[in-house]
C-alpha cells in the first residue's frame, strides 16, 4: 500500500512538472511568433497576437496526439519500445557467443533475484556502448543492448552492464523512466520528426542515386528540428533537475546488490572505447534518461548522466592516479558534499595490489619439461583427475597447510627437474611422493591443491604470493606456465587485480614479450622458433612496428603485468591474438603436456571459457597420433 502511494506521488510530481514543461513551451513559441507579428504589425501585442489562439489550439493538438499515440503503441510494454528503435530481438537457438554470453547473464540474474527474465533485443547498428530498460509490468519488461555493448564487452564487464539494469528493474525505475519517456514525448515530437524528415534526404547504405527532392528533404527536416529544438532543450533542463542526482545512487547500488566491481569494469571499458556511449539515433533524446550511460554527445548540455570520469571516482576514487585521468584531479568539479569524506571511507576503497618481487626475472628461452615420452602425449582432463594419487598426496590434499606444502613442492619441481634444495622449507617425503608420479598430472593436483588453500589474511596471502614468485624465479628466470600458475593462486586469493582497459595500440610491446614467451614454451628448436616469431609478429604488428620488436628482448620481465594489460583489451582483440597463437603454434603439430596447460591457463587469465578449446586440442592430437 505504501509502496503504491509513493509510486502514485512521484508519477503526480512528474505529470506536473511535465505539463509545467509544455506551458513554457508554448510561452516561448507564442512569443517568439508575436516578435514576427509585431515586426509586421505593430499594433499587435507580443505576448498575445492575433495567430496565438491558433499556434496553442495547433502546438497543444500535436502534443496531445503525441501522447496517446504514445500510450497506444507502448500497450505491450517494453516490446513496444524495442519495435520503435528497431531491435532485433535474441533468441538462445540463433545466437552468436557474444549474444549467448548476454542471454545466460540475464537468465542467471533473473534466477538470482527471482524474477521473470527479462527479453533481450540489441540495436544492431549504434556502435557505443550502452544499454537501457522499459517496460511497465513483469512479463514486458525487455533489456535493450547497443551492438558494440555485445562486442566489446568480455562476460564481466557484460554483468555489470545487465546488473545495472536489474537493478532498475527491483527499484521500480524502469516503470518510471517508459512512463516519463511517454510523457515528455509531446516534447521531442517535432525534433523527432526533422530528423526523420531529413533522413530521407540521405542516401541510404548501398545506394549511390540521388533522390530529386533530397535537398527539399533536408532542409524542411532541418526547420522541423530547430522548431522542436526548444522542446528539447525544456525537456533536458527538467530531466536535468529532476534525474541529474540519480546516476551515482544508481552505481552504488548496483556494486552493493552484485557485491563486487563488475560495474567498474563496464565504466572503465566504455571510457577507453572510441565510441564511448553515444546513441546515433532520432530517438537517442527521448531514451537519454533510461539509458546506463550518456546517450547523447559528451558536448551536450546539461547531460543527466555525469561523465565517465567522475563515476569511476565515485565508485573508487584511487583509480584516479591509477588511470591518470586528469578530470578526475579537478575536485572543484565534484559536488561538495564528496570533499568531506572520512579518511576511513576513501582508504575502505583503495585497493593494494601484489607486486612481483625484485628483482624482476628475464624471459625463460628452454621449456621446463619432463621425459620427452611424456611431453608428447598430454592426457584428457578427465583421465588426469581420476588418476591414482599416492596417499600421502590425498592427506595432504584434505588440509589447507598440506595443499600450500604441496603447492611449492610442485614449483620446486618444475623449477629445478629432480633437484631440491636441501634447505627447503617443505616436506621431502611430498616431493618423494610427487616424483614417483606421471610429471603430467602435477599441474592437476596444483589445481586441486590451489581450491583447498583457504582463505588467509591478506598479509599472509601476500607473503604466500611472494614464496612462490621467489622460487619460480630463483635462477633468474621465468616461464609462462609458472607465472599463470602463480595467477590462478592469486584469484583463489582474490588478490587478482582488475584489469584496466587498454586499446591495442598502447600494448604492442606487452603482446610482443607474450608471444616470445608462448614459443619459449614449444617443444620446437630455435631456428623454427624464429620463423614462427617473424610469421606471428606479421599478423600482429606493422611493417615499422617489426622493424621495432625484431629481436628478442633481454629486459628483466613481469608477466604478471603482461597477462594483466592483455587482459584489458577489447573482447574481439584478444580473441584475434589467441587465434592468430593457435594458428602458428599449434595448427600442424602435436601439442604437449606443458603447452595444453599453458593454452587453458591462458583463455582462463584472459576471459574465456576454455574447456571446448582443450577437447578440441585432444581430439585434433588424437588424429595427428594416429
């Protein structure tokens, strides 16, 4: 009852400030109208003119009309607003990975919060990223995708994305916005209608002849929108008043609802991407308010959503000397209260990232392998798993303690082969056990010990950290499979940090150091590592860029760093180099033990899924074998 009450009350205030809206709309247009009057007939008032009674019979008649052909074409809800922006709706059966990813995201959201899930359509032709909800009941609320949301977005930032609209779903904000929408569209109509007008006068994509009234288009079109342009600019200082305050709430609630940073993600991704959040569409105006970001260009006026910078500093504010977004060091541009913080509430939120330990290791140039006999033959996931362990392993695999234990024992093993320091802190009759073993199964049980370590404090876990790293690069050294194994450790102990989204551009020299470090890891000798490099780096760099990166580097070297960068590329970027890798290294060759690791391992740190890629690598080395 109360809820009804309230929901009644804000839709009154907003019915009034919309018909406030209208009456000043009309003023305006009345009295610039009496200005040409009187330059014609001085006789006649400014204010009320002999044309008045029909301008407002005229202006108040499209409005109206305007409204409740709204009304009419929103009865079926969400659905309705979709047809008008032209989306295409998702269907699981005829979907891309992109659109899957985005279908299974919404399922589990709808499951988590228990509500009806929500259709999914995507404006396949706005590049920006961005998204938005309507809808007024249950079973007509849809979730509206941009194109370039589904593109550029990886399977986290993509939940942040649809938590965002989940959360305007429960609030009951979706309900509101299709209902304000509705009702400032008296508004926007005439704007609309000159952009539609002048539309026409375009070619249209994959037609080269000109339409003969094309000129008449465009320039009635253009008087139609600058005649409507008064609507919009009243209709962008209310909403600008009413709704300006509601975008940070809105995040802060959303990180509190999914109870982690995926929204600063999608933040973060959207304010390294070329296209940033615009709507290119004659609709991008009315849905402004409903979207999760600026539908408009960033040189508007008076904006309701606050830019980019100024929500990632809201949501954490120490990204700002991270990022260097120089905005973001202007605080005369925050709103005051954000100035008199608690020291405790800005340190809650600063984040202190792991670091490798100095100094930093240069690139292996020999794989860290077993028996050759071994190598060759990698076994099936599964088969791995369910292989005999020696008991002493099983015990210590049932106790946080044993798994740390056998955790390094295994680093050490692969460090130095069969040779333990005498001094090492870890129980000999673990390495014993581990050596009597298939080498291949090691990383399986590095696996399985890694889900057992527990959680520690974050001091401890930093220190855990740093034994590794030591002893992974103790002779100066190190490989890639030993630091992605050190970066699975680190999600366990959720000291992963979040990748920064990056462009390609700025990471070129971070893929070139990955990609020599993937063919350190082949079973092939150097002359064929070279070719490999040189047809690899081709399909990655310029022409100048390779004369740049032509050979190896000997710099000290942080893959941590590396896999970190990678992982904030765009979704299709990164994909793009994994194939490219798959390619080259593995497309005429039997793969190893310690480059199938190493391949899962690497979708894992990047984003992807990497099961079906792993069965694919077996089934394709089963028909090389035989």
């Amino acid at each position: 009852m109360r809820y009804s009450f309230i929901k009644n009350k804000n839709m009154l205030w907003s019915a009034s400030i919309c018909l406030l809206a209208v009456i000043l709309s009309v003023f305006i247009l009345n009295t610039l109208l009496g200005l040409l009057v009187f330059y014609v007939d001085q006789t006649q008032s400014i204010l009320w003119h002999a044309l008045s009674p029909y301008l407002i019979v005229l202006l108040l008649s499209v409005m109206g009309a305007s409204v409740l052909i709204e009304f009419y074409v929103f009865r079926s809800g969400g659905h309705s607003l979709a047809k008008q922006l032209r989306a295409r709706r998702l269907s699981l059966i005829e979907s891309t990975p992109e659109e899957s990813a985005a279908l299974k995201i919404t399922e589990y959201l709808a499951e988590t919060f228990l509500i009806d899930t929500p259709a999914v359509y995507v404006l396949p032709d706005e590049v920006g990223v961005n998204a938005l909800t309507a809808g007024f009941y249950p079973k007509d609320i849809v979730i509206i995708l941009t194109w370039g949301a589904l593109q550029n977005l990886d399977e986290q930032e993509l939940y942040g994305l649809l938590s965002h609209e989940f959360n305007q779903i429960l609030s009951g904000e979706t309900t509101e916005n299709t209902r304000l929408k509705i009702l400032y569209s008296g508004l926007t109509t005439f704007s609309q209608w000159g952009s539609k007008i002048s539309k026409l006068g375009f070619n249209k994509h994959g037609q080269n002849q000109e339409h003969r009234f094309a000129t008449s288009f465009v320039a009635v079109g253009g008087v139609i929108w600058l005649i409507g342009s008064l609507g919009i600019l009243i209709t962008r200082f209310i909403k600008y008043l009413t709704l300006g305050g509601r975008t940070f709430k809105n995040d802060l609630k959303t990180r509190r609802l999914i109870q982690n940073n995926a929204n600063i993600q999608t933040l973060l991704r959207i304010y390294v991407h070329h296209a940033g959040s615009q709507i290119h569409s004659e609709y991008s105006e009315s849905i402004s308010h409903m979207c999760f970001a600026n539908s408009l260009s960033p040189q508007s006026w008076m904006n309701i959503h606050p830019s980019i910078e100024r929500r990632i500093f809201e949501l954490n504010p120490a990204l700002v000397q991270d990022l260097q977004l120089e905005n973001l060091k202007k605080l005369r541009n925050q709103p005051l209260f954000s100035l008199f913080r608690s020291l405790e509430e800005v340190n809650s939120e600063y984040h202190y990232p792991w670091s490798s330990p100095q100094p930093l290791p240069l690139l292996r140039l020999s794989p860290i392998s077993f028996a050759i006999n071994d190598a060759i033959k990698p076994l099936n996931s599964e088969v791995r798993g369910n292989m005999q362990r020696p008991e002493l392993i099983q015990r210590a695999l049932q106790t946080a303690t044993g798994s740390r234990e056998v955790m390094v024992a295994i680093l050490m093993i692969r460090q130095y082969r069969e040779f333990i320091p005498p001094e090492a802190e870890v129980s000999r009759a673990i390495v014993d056990s581990l050596l009597n073993m298939d080498g291949r199964v090691h990383i399986s049980i590095f696996h399985e010990a890694c889900k057992n370590i527990g959680g520690m404090p974050a001091t401890i876990a930093r220190q855990f950290l740093t034994k590794l790293a030591r002893i992974i690069q103790e002779d100066g050294e190190i490989g890639l499979l030993d630091a992605l194994l050190l970066e699975r450790v680190k999600a366990e102990l959720h000291l992963l940090p979040l990748h920064t989204p990056t462009a390609l551009d700025e990471v070129k020299p971070q893929i070139v150091r990955l990609i020599d470090a993937l063919l350190h890891v082949q079973q092939i000798n150097s002359a064929n590592q070279l070719e490999v490099r040189e047809l690899i780096l081709k399909r990655v760099l310029s022409v100048e860029e390779l004369e740049i990166y032509e050979e190896i580097s000997d710099e000290p070297i942080d893959l941590s760093e590396i896999l970190n960068d990678m992982a904030g590329l765009l979704l299709r970027d990164r994909l793009s180099i994994l194939g490219i890798a798959e390619i080259c290294l593995w497309n005429d060759r039997i793969i190893t033990q310690d480059e199938l690791d190493v391949l899962e391992l690497l979708y894992w740190r990047l984003g992807f899924e990497s099961n079906d890629i792993v069965e694919q690598m077996q089934k394709k080395n089963s028909i090389m074998i035989v």
